[in-house]
C-alpha cells in the first residue's frame, strides 16, 4: 500500500503555508489541515479525487480547494518523491482561477524547495 505524507516547504528560513495559515480563524485552519490529511487518505487508498477537491494547475502544482464558511481556501502543493505532497502557499480565492502570481510563487517555493 502506497504510503503518502505531507509536510510544507520551508524556503529563507519561511515556510509560506504556515504563514498563510495562521493568517485564518482555528475554525478555518483545522477545516484545512482536515483536508489536508483526507487528501493523504484518499492517496493512500487511490481514490479517484474530485476536481472540486483538488486538480492539477500547471508545471508540478495542484490546488487542494476548502470551503470555508463564506470563502474557498485553496493551498498550492507539489509532489515530491518518496510519496510526499508538499504544500508550498495558500490564499483565499476571490475568483473562478487561482491567480497566475500565487501560482508563479508556488513555483518559485517549489524549486528552491527542491534545490536545496
């Protein structure tokens, strides 16, 4: 049985998720770190996974989408090897798609993640 884990990316002595996340209400974080941990469940068990859950962005990025109570959060993730999703940033969605700039930043997270 495959065996995913997720942790968060920690660049210039920052890690960007914690950052976004202590920026939210208890309510709000626990509701994220929930689903955080069913995305691991349901990798861990091959679930087929929702679009309305998390999809693919572009170059190694997907979003893992929360409904908040009047607001959707969305955290940037990556894969990394040994089964380990890495959340890099989040933000709190104002439109239909993730802005190019948070995902230009997740990107950036990514490869010094990588890198170092």
């Amino acid at each position: 049985m495959k065996s995913f884990k997720f942790d968060f990316a920690k660049v210039n002595d920052s890690i960007p998720m914690i950052n976004f996340l202590e920026s939210l209400s208890v309510k709000e974080k626990a509701l994220i770190y929930k689903n955080m941990q069913k995305l691991v469940e349901y990798k861990n068990n091959n679930f087929n996974l929702s679009d309305k859950f998390t999809k693919p962005l572009r170059d190694g990025i997907f979003e893992l989408k929360v409904d908040l109570q009047n607001k959707t959060s969305r955290s940037l993730y990556f894969y990394e090897k040994n089964q380990m999703i890495i959340f890099t940033n989040g933000f709190i969605k104002k439109s239909q798609k993730a802005p190019s700039k948070e995902i230009r930043k997740a990107i950036k997270i990514m490869e010094a993640y990588q890198n170092e």
